[in-house]
C-alpha cells in the first residue's frame, strides 16, 4: 500500500513516484488519519465520504470521496517517457473553499494521470451537484439576471433579478446568504438574518428604503446607505448617510453622517474603523439619538463629531489618530478618550471627559526628541521606541477573553496585552471603560 504524504501549503495530497496506482479507499483512510493528527486540528475537514451501503450478497455502492480545497498529485517523474497512473475504486470529487466543483487531480512532470468513475450518479449526487453550484449563496444582478425560481437560476452563472425570487430560491435550498452583483435598492423588505455579500464598495451601493427590517442582518464588502432597522453586523463596508445604525462594525470607512439607533443600555461598536470623508479635513458627525445607546470605538482614525446626546450612555473612543469635536447638543454622558489625538472641541454641558490617556502626537515627537539632545536617550533606544510604536500602531489589535492584545507589524509577534474593565473594574468584552496591562 502507497504511504501517502500531505502538502498543507498546497493543500495536495501526494502519491509516492514508486506508485502508479491509487485507490479512492487508501487516499479516503490516509486522509482521515492525518486529519486525526493533533499537529493538523486546525486544517478543518478535509475529506467526506459515501456510498458502500449492502446491496444484497457480495453487491455494495461504491464508495464517492468529496475533497475540501484538496487535490490529489503524483509525483513528479525525472524524466521521460510518460508514465500513466491510476485512481481506481469509486468516485474522486473536489471542491474549492467556495465550494465550487474543481478537477482533483494536479498535473505532474512526465505524468498521465487517469481518473476512473462510476458513470451513474444517484438522485441524491445530483442533488448535492445542484446545491454546490450555488456558491453557498443565492445571486442577484439587476442589470444582468432574469427573473424566475426555477434552477439554475440564482447561481452565479445564471443570476435572479429581483430580491423576492432570491429569497423563494433561497429558501428552498436552505441557504440565508445572498451575493450581490452590483448596486441595488432593497424597498420595505425583511432582510432579518440574512448575510448579503457585495462586490466591493464601490462596485455594490446597497440603498435601504421603506422600512427594512434589519435584525441580525450582516453586511459585507458593500456601501450601505438609508436606514438600518435592527441590530446588524457590518465587515468591510462603506456607511453613507446611514442612520438607525446599532450593532458592530468591523473595518469600515464611516462617511460625513451616521446616526445611531437604541437607547441606554444598548451598545454601538466599532473596530478598526476610519473616516472616509473626500475633503482632507472631513469629519464624521455621529447622531447620539438623544438618550441613545454606549458609543464603543476601539482603533479608530480621523474625525469624529458628537451630536444630539441627552442621556447618560457612556462614549468610550481609543483614537488610532484623530480628533474629536463635542458639540453643544450634547447634554450629559461619560466621555472616555484615549490613544493618539485631540479634543479639538468641547461645546457639550453636563457630561464629564476622562481624557488624561489621550496623547497629542506632536507632544511625543517634542518630549522624545528633546530627551535625545539632553543625552538621556540614545540613539538606539530612540530608534526602539520608534520600532515599538510603528508595531503597536501598525500591528494587529485583538479582544479576546477580557483582554486587549498588541501584536507587532507582522500581526503574528504579540507584543502586550491588556486586561479589559468595566466602570466597576469587572472584565468585560464590551462597554470598556478602563484597560490594565496583564
């Protein structure tokens, strides 16, 4: 029997050049067996299998293995002639990490691989066929698709053209996620749930009108504009002129206007997020909602404007660079303001500002440079001050476990972690008012 080895790079499952036969049952059990390894636990499934079941006497169905981003390599051969090999014993499948359909064998020097099948295929492969061709996802191009529920509508080669037979196709194959092809309006629809893929910010403008409904809806790599209703998740997005936002926001450009949704005790996150406005001294006007919900801002660069606030949720801003401005309709609350920046302006009443860890760029420069000339600082020490601050300001920021972890440039070398308070010093994932190095 073969002994198979494994490329995790490549994600190739190699047969031996002293081999030129495979069986789908010796590449089913290796397979299984390396994924058992504790040292490739974290690889997820790499092979399923099928088929077997007794028939009757010494009858069985042969057996049909599905790889996941996998495929199947001879190695190569030195030199010519070509040598032919084999895989026989059942049904070789592969799919993609999208789980598109892909050949499952790699092409090798000096090799002539054949794959032997079966050439009937059960309803129920068909079926499984049917459903990869979907992409995990129901498609829509308004420009491009037709209207209809039956296949292959919806797929990507062959899009639908409105959201309500989307969402009948959609259902009929138990899929909730939906990839949309370029800009659309979506006009009173319940979107509760659904993921709704762009393709990028620009290409895909999603315009919110009549009333959606929005709850536990996620939002990817798309600009998203009109009003949110209900608590949504949004990654890699574009907010224009979006109001009734509540939930989190992870690596999102924030245009000139957002206004939030909810009310004290509720809770406004955003990760890594940035101003997006096109004039160099834009500003982000943030709409409190009057006694709305806690604003969490964790990692964010440029300006941000706090309006219309008259209740007592707290504002917690770790300023990656930037500045904030308090407007005068801001009337009580708790401001936390930390990291790099300025409060350029405080026009609120009755609110109280905690910003003795906020730090003016330029101050640093002056006081680092100055130490230098003194002699207190040499010229290698300035030179690892500057190294860690590029790391934690360029590195990657995690929250995890109650914590708040640096990693340096690389996004892989961790450089300090910090343990994560409430007002009441207890740990916490959200609503942070207070961080502690571990």
């Amino acid at each position: 029997m073969a002994t198979l080895e494994f490329d995790r790079i490549n994600r190739y499952i190699i047969v031996p050049d002293t081999e030129t036969e495979i069986t789908i049952q010796e590449i089913y059990d290796q397979t299984r067996e390396y994924e058992d390894e504790l040292a490739n636990l974290d690889l997820g499934q790499i092979v399923s299998g099928a088929g077997k079941e007794y028939l009757g006497p010494g009858v069985s169905v042969g057996i049909t293995i599905t790889l996941y981003d996998w495929r199947v390599k001879f190695e190569d051969r030195v030199s010519p002639p070509a040598v032919v090999c084999y895989v026989r014993g059942g049904n070789l499948v592969a799919l993609d990490n999208l789980g598109a359909p892909m050949f499952p064998l790699v092409p090798s020097d000096n090799v002539m691989a054949s794959l032997t099948s079966a050439s009937s295929a059960t309803l129920q492969e068909l079926e499984a066929i049917r459903f990869a061709s979907y992409q995990n996802g129901v498609w829509i191009s308004v420009a491009n698709g037709q209207s209809g529920t039956e296949y292959p509508t919806g797929t990507r080669e062959f899009p639908v053209n409105n959201f309500a037979d989307a969402m009948t196709i959609a259902g009929s194959i138990g899929l909730n996620t939906f990839y949309l092809m370029e800009s659309m309006t979506c006009d009173g629809l319940d979107l509760d749930g659904l993921v709704l893929v762009g393709e990028n910010i620009v290409a895909t403008v999603l315009t919110l009108t009549g009333g959606c409904s929005t709850e536990g809806t996620e939002f990817r790599e798309m600009s998203v504009t009109g009003a949110l209703d209900g608590k949504t998740s949004l990654h890699h997005c574009r907010f224009v002129d979006t109001t009734g936002f509540l939930g989190e926001a992870h690596n999102c450009i924030l245009d000139t206007s957002l206004g939030l949704a909810g009310s004290f005790g509720d809770v406004a996150l955003f990760l890594d997020c940035w101003l997006g406005s096109s004039m160099v001294e834009g500003v982000t006007t943030i709409d409190m909602n009057g006694d709305g919900p806690t604003l969490n801002m964790r990692g964010h660069a440029g300006a941000i404007k706090i309006v219309n606030k008259t209740g007592d949720s707290k504002v917690a801003i770790d300023f990656l660079s930037g500045r904030i401005i308090i407007d005068s309709t801001v009337k009580a609350g708790t401001f936390y303001i930390r990291g790099v920046g300025e409060i350029s302006e405080n026009l609120g009443t009755g609110i109280t500002v905690y910003d003795a860890p906020l730090t003016n760029p330029a101050t640093v420069a002056d006081q680092v440079w100055e130490e230098l000339v003194a002699g207190h600082l040499t010229a290698d020490t300035f030179g690892a001050l500057m190294n860690f601050i590029y790391d934690v300001e360029g590195g990657r920021w995690k929250v995890e476990n109650d914590q708040m972890i640096f990693y340096k440039a690389d996004n892989v070398t961790e450089l300090c972690r910090f343990n994560l308070k409430d007002a009441a010093g207890q740990p916490v994932m959200t609503d942070v008012m207070e961080r502690e190095r571990a």
